[in-house]
C-alpha cells in the first residue's frame, strides 16, 4: 500500500474528517507504517505529513493488531516527548483503530487526536472501526487497481480497454460512499431508517470494491501460484452452497427471480473453503446478473462419479451465443449483451472461478443457448 490511486484521494479525505466529527474529536489521521517512519497519508486539522516510527502511537496499533486509546499522552513516557504532543497539532489524547491489507496484515491505523485528555469509550471506538473498515476498501483498491492500470497500459489497446473498465469498477461504488459520506456528515441528526439506509450503501459498495480486490488478487496468483495457497482440509461442500443460495435468495426475490436448490446427499470435498464460496457466489452471481424477472435458477449439488462432487446451476437468462462461449473465461472478457446492458462488473467472475477449481484440481464446464439459458458445471475431486 505505497502508493494508491489519485481517484481515491477525495473518499479517504471525507472518511478521516468525518471519523473525527463522528467522534467528537477536533483531529483525525490515516497512517501507514513503515520501516523507519509514519506517513499520515490523509488528515483533518493536522499538519504532520510524517513523523519517526519509534514517536508513534499507531505503530503499536500496528504491532500489537489491535485498537489503542492513550487518555493522555503526557503521562504516557512512550509518547511524552513528540511530534504529536510539541507544537502543532499539540495533541493530548490519541485514540487509533487498525487497517488491514488484503492478505490480513495491519498496515496503519487511522486515529483521533484531541487537545485535551479523554477516553474515547466503547461505542465510539466501534464507530471508528467501521469507518477503518471502509478506508481500509478503498485505499487496498486503489493500490490495487493503480499496480494493474500501470501492468495493462504496456498492452496497447487491451490495456487502454482494461484502464477504462477498472476506472468505472472503481468510479462507481467510490463515487457512491463517497456521496452517503457526505450525506451523513452534512444532515447531521438524521431518521435512524435513513441513516442505515446510508451506511448500508456505503457497506454494500465497499464489499463491491473487495470482491474486486479478490478477484484482481486471484488472477494475479493463478496457476501453481495459486494452488499452492489452498489449505486443503475437509469441506462441507453441501452446506457452503446451501449457505451461498440462502444468502443470495433476497437478491434473487428482489429481482423476481426464483432460485430453487436440490441437495442429494451431504458431500464433502478437500479444500479451502473461502476460495471454493468465492467461485459459487460468482456462478450465482453471474446467473442473477443475466436472468431477467420471472427467470429461474436452478441449483444442484451430486456426485457426478464416484470420485468426483458437481455443483450444478443453470438459469433461464439471456444466454452466450456461440461465437462467444470461446472467450468466456479470459480476463476482463465482457461479452456484448454485457457491454450493451452496462451490466456491472469486470469481467473476471468465471477467470477466477475456473482458476480456483484448477487449483483444487478440478475444472469449469460451461453450456449455453441464446434466449434459453446457461448451465454451468462446476467439478471437484472428492
């Protein structure tokens, strides 16, 4: 996370100002950790852009992964002596809440200054958290998506073309909690129903940029790569797809479509279970996207042979006309019903699930008739 996107800037921004006025507090910071130093990446009435490691407090959120609240930082011997306490910003209290990377490893902190002692308490550390959460999105995609922008533009017209999707998978969900952000932040005391209404626009529209960072992280690793990360140990494969339909069934009903699901038997596969949920929720997620209200999904779990389980969903959507079905799964492939209906998405759902059934050894199948549907077989070794 050296380096993230210019597009992004604005969102991190309102997310610092908006912790502090959030939680009361006059200042607010987001920190990344480095070796020797901090860098406060974005600010709010704080004018350090950098300050010795060994001075700072969110290097101890970062070494110890956990949130920290310094009532007062003049009787803290640690912190006593500092950038953060001598001149501007002359802080007293501190209280910082961690940001993870993609693969889990804390990175920074964002915090809260005041310039008089105080504990920041339960119930608004939490707040700060989930607004942690939401930096943590945005900054991981940006890093993200400026690291694969600069790989892509190497390629002549793909990388021109792949540029202006990312911007558009980035622009759209940013451009969103962005916006509720702002909303929160300028209406003040607002109707709980509105301001749920808000904050789960704006969780919604992070776990889109997530999804993206996962998919983005998964191609990457393709290939051996990739299948020496599987932690294979025994996988409910019955329940996970049971629990993916169930998850998915409110999107489904809110779409009128109907999503049926038949279970033979349990069956269990060997496996990582977070990567095998990411490739059913992209089957499902692709049927959902391509079905039209009134539609069908039909999903099944069996055993296609004796050694090998089979997760089978077809739906009565649109479907892939021939000249098509070829290129389904290469990265960033947008087909041209997609493209017309500016369907959401980057083209990487069935690239990634067919790299993570090649990496439990098993493999895609996909059958498709225009006007009449798609059945796409997914195969894993028992």
């Amino acid at each position: 996370m050296r380096g993230f996107s210019a597009s992004v800037e604005p969102v991190l921004t309102n997310i610092v100002r908006i912790a502090a006025e959030a939680v009361r507090a006059p200042m607010a910071m987001l920190t990344l950790v480095e070796a020797e130093r901090v860098r406060a990446v974005s600010r709010y009435n704080v004018s350090l852009t950098q300050f010795p490691r060994a001075a700072a407090p969110c290097a101890r959120v970062v070494g110890d992964r956990a949130p920290l609240e310094i009532p007062d930082l003049l009787e803290d011997p640690r912190f006593a002596v500092g950038p953060l306490t001598a001149g501007d910003p002359g802080a007293r209290s501190y209280a910082g809440v961690p940001l993870l990377d993609p693969t889990g490893n804390v990175v920074g902190a964002l915090a809260v200054l005041d310039r008089k002692p105080g504990a920041l308490g339960a119930e608004r550390t939490r707040l700060l958290g989930l607004l942690a959460d939401q930096a943590t999105a945005v900054l991981s995609l940006g890093a993200t998506a400026e690291r694969s922008a600069a790989e892509a533009a190497a390629l002549g017209n793909f990388g021109s073309e792949f540029i202006t999707l990312i911007t558009h998978e980035v622009r759209t969900p940013v451009a969103v909690i962005t916006g509720n952000l702002e909303l929160l932040d300028e209406l003040g005391d607002i109707p709980d129903v509105s301001r749920e209404r808000m904050v789960s626009a704006i969780r919604r529209n992070a776990d889109r940029l997530v999804r993206l960072i996962d998919h983005l992280l998964v191609t990457a690793r393709a290939g051996d790569a990739l299948a020496a990360t599987v932690t294979r140990s025994p996988i409910d494969l019955s329940g996970l797809v049971t629990e993916a339909v169930r998850t998915n069934r409110t999107k489904a009903e809110q779409a009128g479509i109907a999503l049926d699901l038949q279970v033979d038997h349990p069956i269990a596969v060997p496996g990582d279970s977070t990567m095998l949920r990411t490739a059913v929720d992209n089957l499902l997620s692709n049927a959902l996207l391509f079905t039209p209200p009134g539609g069908r999904i039909n999903v099944r779990v069996t055993t296609e042979t004796p050694q090998a389980a089979l997760v089978t969903i077809t739906d009565t959507g649109v479907g892939i006309p021939a000249e098509e079905l070829s290129r389904v799964f290469e990265r960033f492939y947008r087909g041209a019903h997609a493209q017309r209906a500016e369907t959401p998405g980057a083209g990487l759902g069935l690239t990634v699930t067919e790299a993570i059934a090649a990496a439990h050894d098993g493999l895609v199948r996909l059958d498709s008739t225009p006007g009449v549907g798609t059945t796409v077989r997914l195969v894993l070794p028992l």
